[in-house]
C-alpha cells in the first residue's frame, strides 16, 4: 500500500524556535512531493513543491528537503511565529500509486 | 491570477438528501482533481479529470457520488443519496502542464464543509 505518515500529529513550541516538520513514504520512485498549510476551516495553501530531481526548495523562512533513497522529507521552519500556527500536510505523487498521497498532518501551535 | 472557485462553502443536509458542488479551476489548468478531507485526515482523491475525461476515479463510490466536467473547464460533484459518512471537506484543485511535465503542483480551492445529519 503506498502511504505518507507524519510525525509527530501536533507540536506545540515557543515564538522564535526553528523547528522541523517529518514526512516519510514508502515508495521511493516518486515524481515530486508537496507541502501544504492548512488553516482551520480552509483549504490546501502550498508551500513548496519538490521534483524528484531536486535535494530541497527553499521559500523565505521555509526549507524543504527531499531524501528519496531513506524515503523522507522535512520541512524546516526559521524563527517561528504565532502566524505559523496552523495543520501542516506533505503530499507525494508516488509512481506506484499514480497520483498525490497525503499524510495526516502535523498540527503546529506557536506560542507567543 | 485568479484561485480555484468552490461554492457554496458550507452545506448541511439530511441523510438519504442529495447535494452538489461546483468548481471551477484556475484558468488553462488542464487537470481537475476532487478530494475528499474527512476531520484529522488528509485529503483523499476521489475523481481526476483531464480536460473533459476521467483520469482516475477508482476511489469514487459510484454507486452514490457522481462528477463531470462536460467543456473541460468547471466540474460539479453530486452526492445522491447522502449517508452520514459523507460528512467532510470537498476539496477541488487544479493543475495545468508546464514544460511537458505532467507532475504539476496543485492548487487547492476553499473547500465546501458537508454536514450530513
């Protein structure tokens, strides 16, 4: 079965931490992998998009890697803010299954 | 650029009742995709479509959910008749072909929260 799992499902840290976001698959062979926000009661904002051929994607405060071989993904958030609250996704397009899998998320508070 | 389009955004009705949703996706995206996001999950993709055709929909339940996309830009997704499970987030997005790559990033819409009591 081709599945995404993030962990831990919620994290709760201090206003100006840096902090890391897990998500791993289990299949290697995958076309890109995306990153999501979600804010309550809305949809899928992305964040950043990684083709297979690429190591990381960088935007602003977030970098996103992408380590095929191990069959995971992190999402790194500089100097946190009480605006980066919200449910973080990743998603990867898995050859096996032909189509964008998500994870359950990470629910992230910041804590002023 | 305009965003994905979802209306309406909220919908509560009475199980055995039949709803619909509208979508229409960013202008020249080719590739339209459903999703269906149930409370603490991420979202699961319920039918694809490629300009007017169906991509994928081996997770619809088509003995009750229906979709199309008859010109090949706006979709609507119908539940009929609705069962208490349905309750969730409907998600559509869109994507379009860049560079010949048809492993686009996609882009979400609002959503419409189904409540079916």
């Amino acid at each position: 079965k081709q599945e995404v799992t993030q962990i831990p499902a919620a994290l709760s840290v201090p206003e100006g931490e840096n902090l890391v976001l897990n998500c791993s698959f289990t299949d290697s062979a995958i076309y890109n992998l995306q990153w999501f926000r979600q804010d309550p009661g809305k949809g899928l904002t992305s964040l950043l998009l990684i083709q297979s051929s690429q190591r990381e994607q960088t935007s602003g405060r977030l970098n996103a890697s992408l380590d095929k071989s191990s069959g995971r993904s992190t999402l790194y958030i500089a100097a946190s803010q009480p605006g980066d609250s919200a449910t973080y996704l990743c998603a990867a397009y898995l050859q096996g299954a032909q189509k964008l899998v998500f994870g359950q998320g990470t629910r992230l508070t910041i804590n002023p | 650029e305009a965003g994905v389009a979802q209306s309406p955004r909220y919908k509560i009705i009475e199980k055995r009742q039949s709803v619909a949703f509208w979508c229409n996706p960013i202008s020249g995206h080719a590739t339209l995709y459903w999703y269906q996001q149930i409370l603490g999950q991420g979202p699961k993709l319920l039918i694809q479509f490629q300009n007017n055709g169906v991509v994928d929909d081996s997770q619809l339940p088509k003995d009750r959910f229906s979709a199309e996309r008859l010109k090949g830009v706006d979709s609507t997704l119908k539940i009929q008749p609705a069962k208490l499970e349905d309750s969730a987030v409907y998600l559509c997005a869109s994507s379009g072909l860049r560079g010949g790559s048809s492993y686009n990033e996609q882009f979400f819409g609002p959503g419409t929260r189904l409540t079916v009591l």
